[in-house]
C-alpha cells in the first residue's frame, strides 16, 4: 500500500508535467503556423524550378562580333596576304641574277628581292582594308593597331615566300601551297583548334598564321593585348628568320656551275 501510495503521487506529478508541456507544444505549434511563408503561384513556380533544375549555366560574350562578316575577318584577312605574297613571287624573282653574278653582298641580294615585294604587301593592306571598312562597314576596335599589325604580317609572309621560293626554285612555289593548307586548318580562324585534329593542335604553335588571326581578333573585336605583343614578337622573329635563310641562300647561288649555266630542264 505505501509503495501504491508513493506510485500515485509520482503518476499525478508526471501528468501535471505532461499537461504543462502538451500546452506548451500547442504554443509552439501555433507559433510554427504563423511563420510558415504563404507563397503565391508564381513563387511556387519560381521555388519549383529551383528544385527541379539547382545547376544553371549563365553565359556572357565579353567582346562580341557585331556580324558574320567580321567574326571572319581575322581568319580570311591574312590568307589574302598570304596568296598576294604567293603571287608576287610568281612575278617577281626572290633573288636578282644580275646581283647573283655582280658578287653582291648576300644580304643586300635578299633584301633586294623582298622590299619590292613587301612594298606591294603594304599596298596591297591599304587596298583591301579600304574595300572592307568603307565598303563592307567592317569596324574595328583598334584601326591603327590593326593596320600595324597587317603590315609586320604581310613582312613576315613575304619573307617566308622569299625564302621557300630561292631556297627550292619552282618546288618553293608547290611548298608555299602546302603550307598555306597546313595553316589554314591549323590556325583556328574557323573552329576552335582544340576540336581539330591532334596534328593540326600540334603545329598550331609553330606557325605565323595562327599569331596571326588571335592577334586580329583582339585588335578588330577588342580584348586583352597580350596576345597581340606575343604575336608581333613571333612575327618578327620569322622575318628575321626567313630573311637570314634568303641570305645564305643567296651566298650558295653565288656558286655557279654547268647545271646551273646550262640546265638540263628549266621551269
């Protein structure tokens, strides 16, 4: 009986404690009612879409191409130049056989052979960059950045041609051709050269064309310059470089011989 006794007062101190918490849950709950957000339908759609797609991607053109045309420019602009040195040198000798029998100075006879050439080059970046501003309406970010450019570009494939063309004689000509198609696919002026070929992606970096076209696309569409300075520098060193080669070329042509007086076949 003591222990029934001690039991029903225990009972009757838990059921106070019971009740004082049920109210207190019922406080809490009331309170948890007022605070729950009362969404329109739009918010729901909104939250909706959220849960259903968390991830989206959100995509901005930094500097972009006003038109077809002119995203184009920095990949068809230097190809012209390239085929005017090409057909210069069709018309014109890379080195001067007078110069060659005179016993001239190797580098005066290379120089000889490409600053006519490379005069026509300028003229020709004059005439085509005319047609395509006044003419077509291309705009460009930085006009006299990318005449200067066009100029250093149209030295350095001159010189190139030069080389290839007094280096080789008429197989120059075939080697100009095949180069031509090696930077045409490998210069990224169409698609990104990272979705080309692992060929083409390893060539990109070997030659003038590709410094070329990212180096326009800064200048004509805008954006950071660094490229453009890498480019004038790799530019530069290829003239150079071509420029050195016609030389010696021109010093081991000073050598004549019977083929050469007399050729069996001439082109």
């Amino acid at each position: 009986m003591g222990k029934l006794k001690k039991g029903a007062g225990a009972l009757d101190g838990g059921i106070v404690k019971l009740s004082d918490g049920s109210v207190q849950l019922s406080n809490g709950l009331h309170d948890g009612v007022g605070k729950i957000p009362d969404y329109d339908k739009q918010q729901r759609d909104q939250r909706t879409e959220v849960m259903a797609d968390p991830v989206k991607l959100a995509s901005q053109a930094m500097h972009k191409a006003p038109n077809y045309g002119t995203g184009f420019a920095p990949y068809f602009i230097p190809l012209s130049l390239w085929v005017g040195a090409m057909v210069a040198y069709m018309l014109i000798a890379p080195l001067n056989r007078r110069a060659l029998a005179a016993g001239a100075s190797a580098w005066r006879i290379a120089l000889a052979g490409w600053l006519p050439v490379a005069a026509i080059g300028l003229l020709q970046i004059a005439a085509l960059m005319s047609v395509l501003h006044f003419g077509l309406g291309l705009e460009m970010e930085r006009t006299a950045g990318t005449l200067g450019y066009l100029a250093l570009a149209s030295c350095c494939f001159t010189a190139i041609v030069q080389w290839l063309n007094a280096k080789f004689g008429a197989a120059g000509r075939i080697l100009v051709l095949a180069l031509l198609m090696l930077q045409l696919t490998s210069a990224g002026g169409t698609y990104p050269v990272q979705t080309s070929p692992a060929f083409f992606n390893a060539i990109h970096p070997y030659l003038p064309m590709s410094y070329v076209v990212d180096g326009l696309r800064r200048l004509i569409t805008g954006g950071d310059l660094g490229v453009v300075w890498q480019g004038c520098a790799v530019l530069a060193a290829f003239t150079a470089g071509a420029l050195a080669l016609t030389a010696l070329s021109a010093r081991h042509k000073q050598v004549w011989s019977l083929d050469r007086l007399h050729p069996e076949l001439s082109l």
